[in-house]
C-alpha cells in the first residue's frame, strides 16, 4: 500500500484487484481550475499509453463543469506516477 500526497490532498493505493470492486468505481474529484488539471490529463497522453483510456472535453452544466476520464485501473497509478514527477 502507498500513500500520495499532492498539496492538502491525499489518499492510500492499494495493489489489489477485485473486478467487482474496479467495474463499479468512480472517482469524483472536485479542483479549482478545471482547465488546468484536464490540459494536465491530456499533456500526459495517457491514451497513447493505455488502450480504452478516453478523455472528454469539459462539460459546461448549470450547477458546475466536469470533464471524465474513462480507463482501466492502471491509468490511476500512472496519473499518479505521473504527477507525481512533476512536483517541484
């Protein structure tokens, strides 16, 4: 198990799969520049790197904007590889 921290946030990975579990995940997030952590996503070219990785563009709602990342439970941990590499 592994602990990641980024700023204030943080939360434990565990090296674990159970496909119940991982076919009825999500993770909801919620940043202050939205912007900012999409083009993120994006610059790490997960889906170059992942099959089924698909990244949306922002949607625009009333109550607020997401954009979704869908992918396999790898991408997680090579997002957080990742960030984690391109903190000072």
């Amino acid at each position: 198990m592994s602990y990641f921290k980024l700023g204030n946030f943080g939360f434990y990975l565990q090296n674990a799969y159970v496909k119940d579990w991982v076919d009825n995940s999500m993770l909801f997030l919620e940043v202050g520049n939205l912007q900012q952590h999409l083009d993120m996503i994006i610059s790490l070219h997960l889906d170059k790197k992942q099959k089924n990785v698909r990244v949306t563009n922002i949607h625009y709602n009333d109550w607020g904007n997401e954009f979704f990342m869908h992918d396999l439970p790898q991408v997680g941990y090579d997002i957080l590889v990742s960030l984690r590499s391109k903190l000072p």
